[in-house]
C-alpha cells in the first residue's frame, strides 16, 4: 500500500502545458513514469537558465504530483548517496587510490550528488530568507 499512484495503471493530471492545457498522463508502468520525468527535464531545461541542478531539484518537488517517490526509487542510487554522505562526513575516499583510480562512474554519480545536495540547500536557504 501506497499513495494513491502506488500501483499502476493509474491516471493524473500532466504537468506541462499542450495548448494551455494540463492534460491527463496514464502510467501504465515504472517506465512511462522515467520517460515522463526525462519529458519535464526537457521541458524544464528549456526554460531555465540556472542550471541543471536546479531542474533536478524542481523535477523531484514535483514527482508527488504524477507519481509516488518510492515506486521510482532505486537502490544502486541510494547505496551510492549513502556512500558520498558517509565518504562526505569522514573524509573517507569511497574506493582505494587517489583521484585518477576512483572509477569513472563514481566520479560522475559524485558530481551528480553533489550537484543536488547543492540546490537543496539554495533551496532550503532561499525558503529561510522568506
């Protein structure tokens, strides 16, 4: 049991506007949900100039709004936020070696964390300002 877009098929109001209208989207599965999201990151990245870091913290505030966060969430992904948070707090390197032997994919998904953890916290300081 989840929200109420738990399980699938199901049917919700779109987020981006055809003709100044929000159409409905039905998601018969994980996957048409990934493709909405790579729609909105399109869509998003098409009229946002600050960034894609930005756009990834707005595409996730918005996902409870087609979709339930946790049908989407992926282990490998959050094994790999918990490993930058922990190499993050202790100084730990995530893998042996220094910079130029850490596998290329960690390097990647680092700067990708990174970059998100960024734009919480303009989030969170821009809320606080109000």
């Amino acid at each position: 049991m989840g929200c109420r877009f738990h399980e699938f098929p199901y049917t919700a109001k779109g987020l981006i506007a055809r003709n100044g209208r929000y159409p409905k989207h039905t998601f018969k599965d994980e996957n048409d949900v990934w493709k909405y999201i790579w729609e909105l990151d399109r869509e998003a990245s098409n009229q946002s100039q600050e960034g894609n870091t930005d756009t990834v913290f707005d595409i996730y505030q918005q996902l409870p709004f087609f979709c339930c966060p946790n049908v989407i969430l992926d282990k490998e992904c959050q094994k790999m936020i918990s490993r930058y948070i922990y190499c993050k707090e202790t100084g730990t390197p995530p893998y042996d070696g220094e910079y130029g032997s850490q596998p290329y994919m960690w390097i990647e998904n680092y700067f990708a964390i990174s970059g998100a953890f960024q734009a919480k916290n303009k989030h969170n300081q821009m809320k606080n300002k109000s």
